[in-house]
C-alpha cells in the first residue's frame, strides 16, 4: 500500500501531465467573464469538466453553482470540499473585459476554476483515489464579489435569493451541511519573492443601497421649487469624511462607494440619487459601530436639503478564521512544491482590509484559504493581470491535491483530527440569525 508522500508524487504526476489542460480552463474562463448569479457559461464549462471525469454534478445551486462528489475507495471519512469562484467584477477597461458588460477577471477567480478543476485532476486519478477515505467534493460557488446590488435586491424581491453573496446563499440553502472541510486558493500580487501565503484575517462588512429622494424642477426657471437630491448625497458623504478621524484604527475601517444615479438630466433638480455604499471592519461589533455612523451621516445629507433617504442595510461578510491545522498542512506541502523559503506565514491577526464570503464559511466549518502569486497589478483594477500560470493555477492545484490527500489517506485519521480538534464560532442556526437580523431598511425623511 503506498504511502501518503507516494499518492502526493501521482496526483502532482497526474496534475503535471494535464497542466496545458488545466491552464487553458482558466484561460477559458478568463475570456468569458460573468459578474455574480449570472455565470452560466462558467458554470457550463465547470459542469462539462466534471461530466468527463465520471462525475455527474448538481447544478443552479444558488442559481449557478455546480457541486460534484467523488468518494474514495478506501471507505467512509470526513467530506473535503475544493472550492473554486465562479464570478467576475465589472472593470470597464480590463484588457479582458467583456465589450458588452463591462464583466472582467480583475481578482483571478478564473484562476480558482482551473486551480480546483486541476486538484480534483490528480485526486481523481485511480491510483490516489482508490486509497482516499471520505469524499472528495469539487464547488464552483458564485458571487462572492458583492457588486450589482440593485440588481440583487432584486433577486431577493423575486425570491430567487435571501442573501446576496454566494457562500452565504449555499449555506441558507444546506449546500454545505454535507461537508466537513473547505480549501481554496486566491492569486495575489502583493507577494514580493513569495509564491505561497498563508493566514491572516479579513474585514467583516455591511452592504447600503441607498436612494435619497427629493423633489424634479426646472434647474434654471425655478430651483427654489425643487429639492435637489443630489445635493443631499454629496453633503453626506462629506459628513462620512468628517466623521473618517473618529474612526479606531485598530478596527481596520474602511468606508467607501459608488454613485449609481446622480439625476435625469442636467437642466433638473436631481429627485432620485441612488449610492451603493460599504462599511468594513475587522470585528461584527465594529461593523455595527461604524454602520451606525454612516447612517446617521446619510440622514444628515436629507435633513440639510429637505429631502428623504432609504437605507437598505444587507448583511455582507464576517471575517476570515483560517484553522491552524489545515494552515500547517498547507505550508508543509507548499514547501515542497514551491519551496520553504517562498512560504510566507502571515500571523493570524494581520487583517488584508477586503472581505471575502468564505470568511462566513470559516466561522462554521474548518477552512484554510491561501494566497498563490502569479499575479501583477492592483487588484480590481485594469490592471490586474495574472503572468504566471504555474505560479496561479499549477502549483495551488498541487498543493490542495497534497492537503486532501494528507486528510484523507491513511483512514482519514488527519481529517478526523482537524474536524474533531475545531472550535466553531457559530452555528448555521446562530449565523443565518445573525445575518438575518443585520438585514434592515432605515426611512428617514428631512424635515
């Protein structure tokens, strides 16, 4: 029977020998880009990829996404599920981005897609699989990207949706009931000489859509008879940066957000000025604090004028809980991919400021969620670029190989471990109560 390092060598064999295939999944991806809930051509080709290796997938799960189910054949185990986003962002000016949507790959989601696609790769191999205990569960997951929020509300009001981020949504529906670990990759650029990062913590958030209301006149005949909403939002958001020194630093804030409807035309008192706005922090009781600022600087932009504002508060993301010992197993495998002195080991209370939905699964299952380089450029911006793809897709889709196999192999005596030894912060009845009671709708009319 061989032992786990011999499984580890045939699975990177069987990733190596399918690396040309693995690379042009995530290239194909790269080419059709599609924001959250809408990623069909996504979700296709990842349903595809699936069907040739045997398995046969469920599919639309929180509308797009595709999980499959491989068990191994050494008996029962733990459930590791390999997680891979679906979803783009909307960066016009991407040289990837689509002519018609604006729908770019600026984060390297479609690198996850091919990452997850090339790990399932080498563990399906019959010669590893047959000596895996549990199962082995590959998740293309949509929208984790918290953009479009008119057009998820409205979603919501369809009640195609409750909550408006992906892993959120999959955890409201029992997608991941059935699954005892989650593992995933997320490319990066800021890594230096490093190719392999592990820890940290992200901010947790709270999504605003937010619409002040005023009066339409004509903007040269008779101002005076209007009430200018747009004089409303621009005077609140100058009192979000008065408020920006009160702000603990030590609560990692970041408050900011985009203008979605600004008025009509330029000869009219704009009526109706619509923003979708964010507020991160690196705990929940922060977020609430910070929140709470922010509305009261938004009622004050509609007492200033006489307008009306309504504030769509939409639970976002907690933050992220990597599990130490699935953190150990990847270093040590990262290690002998890309080699010890490119790990980076980034201590657990180092917050990157953005906010991912896996930072939601983390607070319920043990999960590890690593950075890989291969990247160049801002991220989220035109300018983001992955270079690399032995770096972004070959080398992370190795290294989940070799953790799964560490779980999984010699009886899953490791994974039974991980899952034994984790402390959960919440429940799922805990966390959707959370999450539902954050969800709340401010009216507040100036007078």
């Amino acid at each position: 029977m061989p032992d786990r390092q011999e499984l580890k060598q045939r699975a990177c064999a069987a990733i190596e020998a399918q690396r040309q295939q693995i690379v042009d999944i995530a290239k194909a991806v790269l080419s059709n880009p599609e924001p959250g809930f809408r990623e069909q051509k996504t979700a296709r080709l990842v349903t595809q990829k699936f069907q040739e290796l045997g398995i046969t997938p469920r599919q639309g799960l929180a509308i797009t996404g595709v999980k499959g189910r491989v068990r191994g054949g050494a008996g029962l185990g733990p459930r590791v599920a390999l997680l891979g986003e679906l979803d783009s962002l909307i960066v016009n000016d991407h040289p990837h981005a689509d002519p018609q949507t604006g729908a770019a790959h600026a984060c390297g989601h479609h690198c996850q897609i091919g990452m997850m696609l090339g790990a399932l790769i080498g563990l399906h191999t019959p010669e590893v699989l047959r000596h895996l205990s549990g199962e082995i569960v590959p998740f293309a997951v949509p929208a984790e990207e918290f953009i479009e929020v008119e057009r998820r509300l409205q979603l919501r009001a369809e009640r195609q949706v409750e909550f408006l981020g992906g892993k959120q949504e999959l955890i409201r529906l029992g997608e991941f009931d059935d699954v005892d670990v989650a593992v995933m990759c997320h490319t990066a650029s800021d890594m230096n000489e490093h190719k392999f990062a592990v820890g940290g913590t992200s901010n947790g958030h709270v999504v605003k859509y937010v619409q002040f209301t005023g009066l339409g006149a004509h903007a040269g005949a008779a101002p005076h008879r209007g009430i200018n909403a747009l004089n409303a939002a621009s005077f609140a958001i100058q009192a979000m940066h008065a408020n920006r020194e009160t702000f603990q630093e030590e609560d990692i804030p970041r408050v900011h957000g985009i203008m979605t409807r600004g008025g009509e035309a330029v000869n009219a008192v704009p009526a109706d000025v619509r923003l979708e706005w964010r507020v991160r922090s690196a705990s929940p009781a922060a977020v609430a604090r910070n929140s709470a600022v922010v509305d009261r600087c938004l009622k004050s932009g509609a007492l200033a004028v006489g307008a009306s504002v309504k504030i769509t508060n939409i639970p976002g993301y907690l933050p992220m809980r990597n599990d130490q010992r699935l953190q150990d197993l990847f270093v040590d495998n990262a290690a002998q991919v890309v080699g010890k002195s490119s790990t980076l080991i980034i201590p657990a209370r180092r917050n990157r400021g953005g906010s991912t939905d896996m930072g939601d699964l983390s607070q319920l299952l043990p999960v590890c969620h690593p950075y890989v380089a291969g990247a160049v450029g801002a991220g989220h911006s035109k300018d983001y670029l992955i270079t690399d793809y032995q770096a972004a897709v070959v080398n992370p889709a190795k290294i989940m190989a070799m953790v799964v196999i560490d779980l999984l192999a010699d009886g899953a005596a490791k994974g039974k471990e991980v899952i034994q030894e984790h402390r959960a912060a919440l429940s799922k009845a805990a966390y959707l109560r959370l999450q539902r009671d954050l969800a709340q709708v401010v009216d507040y009319r100036g007078e």
